[in-house]
C-alpha cells in the first residue's frame, strides 16, 4: 500500500499572518486563492518584490504595529489606534510621542518586568525541587 501525501493549504488570511503582512495589502491573487505550506515556506525563504515590500513599509496589520511601537495590542487599541499603518506612519507617531504611547511602553516594560521576575522564581523553584529530589531519602522506621 502507498501513502499519498496530502498537501497542507490555508486560508490567505492565516499565511498572511504567519508572513506578517495586511492581508487586505496584498496582492488579488493572493488573497483569492489558498497557500500551501511549500509556497508559504518559499515566500519565507525568498520573498518577492511585493511581500517585501509590504514588510518594509506596509500598511502593517495590528501586531506588527505594535511591535515596532513596544506596546501591546490592546494598547494601541486604548491609544485609538485600530486601523493598519504605514512604516512612515508608525515612526511620526513614535517622533510625536503621545500621552497614550508613552502610557502603554511604561505598561508594556511593566508587563516584562514582572513576567521575567515569575520565570526567575519558577527556575530557582525548580532547582530547589530538584536538589530535593537528588537527596538520598531516609527510611521509615
């Protein structure tokens, strides 16, 4: 018995996420037909004109905006920004530094803070269940 090999396809939404592009930026025939996991991995590994760039200067859907300002989603939801926008748009925002963006990078760098400070104690927890585990026990009596 021979197996076929089923072709792995998404929906043009999903590559696009997984590319980190707008879909709605894309191309027609992009947007109107399924990916497969080889095209997905050969727009990775060699990109075209129009996906690069769509990365260098977008419009840049949602997470990828916030990553270049250094907030979360929600934030920039906070800060009324719900719209896709340009690499020329990310950076005026960031040279004007609003109230709001200044709030939510002070939240986000708190969100860090304390989520490396929860890693640090679960490691030293571990290690401490650790040694205990290495210690020869002594028996009941």
């Amino acid at each position: 018995m021979t197996s076929h090999k089923n072709t792995q396809t998404m929906k043009p939404a999903t590559a696009a996420k997984k590319l980190g592009v707008y879909l709605d930026a894309t191309p027609e025939e992009f947007q109107e037909g399924v990916v497969s996991r080889d095209e997905l991995n050969a727009l990775q590994a060699d990109p075209p004109e129009w996906l690069r760039e769509l990365r260098r200067n977008g419009p840049h859907p949602r997470p990828v905006v916030a990553a270049k300002l250094g907030v979360s989603t929600s934030g920039l939801v906070r800060g009324g920004v719900t719209e896709p926008l340009t690499t020329e748009q990310i950076e005026a925002l960031k040279s004007e530094s609003p109230e709001w963006l200044r709030k939510e990078r002070a939240t986000q760098a708190e969100v860090r803070k304390e989520a490396a400070r929860l890693k640090e104690k679960r490691l030293q927890e571990n290690e401490k269940a650790a040694q205990r585990a290495e210690q020869p026990r002594r028996p009941r009596h």
